[in-house]
C-alpha cells in the first residue's frame, strides 16, 4: 500500500477512490443519456406544461400516491412554498409550523417569508422529531403543519407509525392542513412497511423528490386534491416554473424511479449493515444508531482535522471512499452524511471490511 499523493484533500481522494460506498453514482451527463436511450426521438416533447409526457406521469404519480392529481414542478423548493401558500391563503393565515431545521428554514434563504409573507413558527426542539403533545401546545393558529419524513437534518429519523397518525387525526380535528415534505418518501415505506399511498393518506398535501434516492437529474411531484393542484398550476407559472420543455427532467425521473423504487427495501437493509459496521469501531456513532431508511449520519468523537487526514489515507490505500465532506459539529467531533445505493454492491465487502478495520485500528490510536 503507497500514498498516492500526501497533500491530496478528502474530496480529490473521494473522487479518485474505485469504490465509493453511498449513493448511486456520479451526478454526470451519462445519467440523462441513459434515460434518454430508452424513447423514441420521434416523441413529442412537453410544451409550457401539456401534452402526453407529462400529463401520463403527472396522472401515474398521482396513482402511486393515493392522490386525485399531480403537478410536476421543476424544484421541490417550488413545490413546497407553493403548496403553503395555497394552504394559508385558503384559511386567510399566513402562518405555518415546522421542524426548526426543516429545509424551508435553513436552505432557502427564506423564500417562504419574503416571496409570500408567511411566517414560520418552529415547532419542537433542532435535535429532535415533532411530537403531537408540540402540536397541541400551540398557542398561535396555523393554516398549516408541514412534517419532513424522514428528517434529513437530524440523521433521516422517523416518528412510529402510530404517532404520524395521532397527528394527522388531531390535525384534521382542529382544521389543521397537513403537509409532506416526502423528499424521500420511497425510502421509508420498507421501515414503516407502508405503501406510499397508505403514507400519503394521511396528509391533504405531498411533495416527493426524483434526485435523491430515485437519482433523477431533477424534478418533483406535488400531490393533492383536483382543485389544489389545479391553484398549484398557476402558482407553478408566476413561478416561472413552466419551462417551455420540462421532459429531460421528466424522462429522467420516469426512468429512475421504475429502475430503482423496487430497489428500495434492498439499500434500507445495506444501510443498517454499514451502520452496524460503522457502530462496531472505535470513536465513530450513527444517527440513528439502526437506520431507518437508506440514509442515516456517520459522527466521529474527533475534530475533522484528524479524521480527514484518516479517511484520505483509507481512500489511498484501499481504493474505499466513504465520504468527500466532513461537517463540524463540536471542537472535537464531526459528521458526514451517507445513502446507501447502487454503489454498495459494487463494493467489495472484503475490502470494505478491511478498510474499516484499519481505520478502526488508526482511531482507538487517536483517542487513546
């Protein structure tokens, strides 16, 4: 085993890696190429948001999700803001609730507040899921409470069943609207052992993403009752959401969702054996600690500056990348997020095992 290049950084390691164990690959032009190989050229494209390719998926998605009607949107950014307005401009209440590090909160430059006046109230604790006694306690009213399933911020975590429907049920009691933030919608059902539509019942509104688990090049549906989605239409155009074509986003997301929905109970079972390979080394945790979807949160109990210069090495000598990033989360510790997919398999579990073993071995060093 060489060193390859001592000053390279974690991310030229991880791109030069031969395995790279999360995700489903490289987000290159191949991956719309591949999509683009399966139709006719001949076939018409959509144009300002008609005509078959787009209405077909529209309708199909709907189906999936329990739904009268879908709308895609190019964005979930989009779809979201577009989806709460609705909502309070039906109730005459410019205000929502959700999770303190929901992505309307901390990755939009709030674009809720200045594009439509809403105002967010932050429901529940940053390190913590939304429970039903926070939504009971609510002083102020609300025309709408969003939930993220699973939530990404705090390492993918999910509520039990029976809660999600506690809260729909008093929702529906007190004329609360309820909205899914389903970005990763698919890659829950093999842990709450749920359709999406059954998921979905639950909530007036629903919002799913094409990139993530699916590996779309972009793209996302928002779902709802006829007369929602029909409001959404318009919105989606002051938006300027309705490019004159939206089918390379559409094909893409058509084709990787039929290739990879089946797959999802398979990379739910590759995350909670990588998780309990992580779990077994020394200075290194996952959030949750058993996954609950494909995703979860990798912690090291040491600063990034010492773990990079570990997982560069690991990269180097076993060809294994496990992350390109490491995030701050303390003086002395850090994290990193992984998703399991069509990369895992490709991994050889030998080496992988071998590569954590040794950066076993380096971090007991380290923290001894």
């Amino acid at each position: 085993m060489q060193d390859k290049n001592s000053a390279i950084t974690l991310a030229d390691a991880f791109n030069q890696a031969a395995y790279i164990i999360g995700g489903h690959g490289s987000r290159k032009v191949k991956v719309l190429q591949e999509a683009l190989e399966q139709v006719d050229g001949e076939t018409f494209s959509d144009h300002y948001g008609n005509g078959s390719i787009i209405d077909e998926f529209q309708q199909e998605m709907a189906e999936v999700l329990g739904k009268e009607a879908g709308v895609f949107f190019p964005s979930g950014t989009m779809a979201q803001q577009i989806a709460l307005r609705i909502w309070c401009d039906r109730a005459d209440v410019k205000r929502v609730a959700y999770h303190p590090l929901a992505h309307l909160e901390i990755h939009e430059e709030d674009g809720l507040k200045e594009l439509h006046q809403i105002e967010s109230i932050l429901l529940g604790a940053a390190d913590r899921l939304i429970t039903l006694e926070d939504v009971k306690g609510m002083k102020q009213e609300i025309a709408c409470l969003l939930l993220e399933l699973p939530q990404r911020e705090i390492g993918g975590q999910l509520p039990a069943y029976e809660e999600l429907e506690a809260i729909s049920a008093y929702c529906r009691e007190h004329g609360i609207k309820l909205h899914l933030d389903g970005a990763r919608l698919f890659e829950i059902t093999p842990y709450y052992e749920k359709t999406p539509a059954e998921i979905c019942r639950l909530f007036d509104s629903v919002y799913i993403s094409f990139y993530k688990g699916i590996g779309g090049i972009a793209g996302a549906i928002l779902a709802g009752d006829s007369d929602i989605m029909q409001e959404s239409r318009v919105w989606k155009r002051r938006h300027g959401g309705d490019l004159i074509g939206l089918y390379p986003y559409i094909l893409s997301s058509r084709y990787y969702y039929h290739e990879r929905v089946g797959k999802m109970g398979h990379y739910y079972e590759q995350a909670k054996e990588l998780a309990s390979l992580f779990n077994a080394s020394h200075g290194i945790k996952t959030v949750p600690e058993q996954p609950v979807s494909n995703m979860f949160h990798v912690h090291f109990a040491l600063a990034a500056s010492e773990v990079e210069p570990l997982l560069v090495q690991m990269a180097q000598h076993f060809d294994i990348a496990i992350t390109s990033y490491l995030n701050k989360t303390g003086g002395n510790s850090c994290s990193f997020e992984m998703s399991t997919g069509d990369r895992y398999d490709t991994v050889p579990q030998d080496k992988l095992r071998d590569a954590l073993a040794w950066l076993d071995g380096q971090l007991q060093k380290q923290l001894s």
